[in-house]
C-alpha cells in the first residue's frame, strides 16, 4: 500500500485529505442527516475530484516530460518506461475514486434515512 501511494506522488497527499474529509461529513450525515450538511459533503467531493484530477495530470505531465529526454530513456525502453509511468498515472484516481464512491454511499445512507424520518 505504501508503494502505491508513493508511485501517486505528492498530489495523493491533498486527496487523502480532502476524500477523508468528505468520508467523514459522509458519516457524520448517515448517522444524522440534516440537510443543511449535504451542500458541504458535495463542496468537498468536488475539491477531491478537482484535487484527484490535478495530480493525475501533473503525474501524466511529469511522465511525459521524462520520456521527452533521449538522454534518461533510450528508444528501446521507451515503450516500457511509458507503461510504467502510465500506470503510475492512474493512482490518484483510484485513491479519489474510492474516498468518493465510500463517501456517496455514505451520503446515500444518510438520505435514505432523511426519508423514512419525514
């Protein structure tokens, strides 16, 4: 697990704790659903998609500018050397994507039982 968020870079770091922040008011709403809390539960969903997509194109960015010097990756590795960075790429969206899809379900929780007590 440490390894896969290493291979994500520093822009896991935001997303950790933005997702963990949304999971949380996600909580927080499925044990008491007030409606006022689901504007903040939506604002902070957007700031870790917004956080996951950022560092998904920074790490797409860095990879691409790497490849872009013949002198660190010579053409019969670069194939390899692209795969490897690609799939590196993608870890910021599968920790945002998780914090995401935990913190809907808890909110849909929350609105399920916002409905059986009115």
């Amino acid at each position: 697990m440490f390894d896969f968020f290493v291979e994500g870079g520093w822009g896991m770091w935001p997303i950790l704790v933005f997702g963990m922040v949304t999971v949380g008011a996600g909580l927080q709403f499925a044990r008491r659903p007030e409606p006022g809390k689901l504007g903040f539960i939506v604002a902070m969903g957007l700031t870790t998609l917004v956080a996951t997509i950022h560092a998904t194109w920074i790490d797409l960015g860095a990879v691409f500018s790497y490849l872009s010097d013949p002198a660190k990756v010579p053409d019969g590795e670069l194939a390899r050397v692209l795969v490897v960075g690609l799939k590196e790429s993608t870890r910021p969206g599968s920790l945002g994507g998780l914090l995401l899809a935990i913190a809907c379900l808890l909110s849909a929780v929350g609105v399920l039982r916002a409905g059986r007590a009115a």
